[in-house]
C-alpha cells in the first residue's frame, strides 16, 4: 500500500534550532541531532549563556524579555553570603531571576 505524501499546506512546521554563532557552535560541541536546544528564531539557548559578566536580553518562559540581565558567581562566601545566577539591576544593586529559556545580545 502506498502513502500518499503530505501537501505543504497540510504539514506541521516544527520548532527550528537558534541560528548557528561561535558561543552556540561551542555550547553544543558533541551533542547529536535529537540534543539540540529549541529556542526561538534570533535567541541562542541557555547552554552557551555568556558567564563573563556581559549584559545580555534574556527570555523568561511566560514570555517577558529582561533587557540587561549578566550571570554572576561568587562561591566563596567570603564578603557575603555564596551565590551563583543571573540578575538584573534594580535601584540598589541587582536582583537574581528564575533561569531564561533563551538569550539575545542587547539591541
């Protein structure tokens, strides 16, 4: 019994992986096919986050997009309690965020 193919009207169009950077191409060194992260057209995944400090656009899961948002990381306890996250500035300070689902750089 032969199948008859799918028109292009009729196929669903499925989720495609964030276009191809230096930090992307790192991040996903040695995964296969099926690994790769899904994120939106223009974002990168959160597996080539840059952990350097640079302020980023970064993507929440309901939606928001955070506009200056760095990873920080001072396991050492020694001036103030560990921490270890990602943070946007807020009047005093910074403020660490729920995990983004993707990331962009600033516009």
């Amino acid at each position: 019994m032969n199948a008859k193919p799918q028109s292009a009207s009729t196929m669903i169009p499925t989720p495609q992986p964030a276009a191809a950077g230096a930090e992307f191409a790192a991040a996903l060194a040695g995964a296969s096919s099926e690994q790769l992260p899904l994120v939106p057209a223009g974002w990168y995944p959160m597996a080539a986050f840059p952990k350097n400090c640079q302020r980023v656009q970064a993507l929440m899961k309901d939606g928001t997009i955070h506009p200056d948002v760095h990873w920080a990381s001072d396991l050492s306890g020694e001036e103030q309690p560990a921490f270890e996250g990602y943070f946007i500035p807020s009047g005093s300070g910074f403020v660490e965020i729920a995990k983004p689902i993707a990331w962009r750089k600033k516009q």
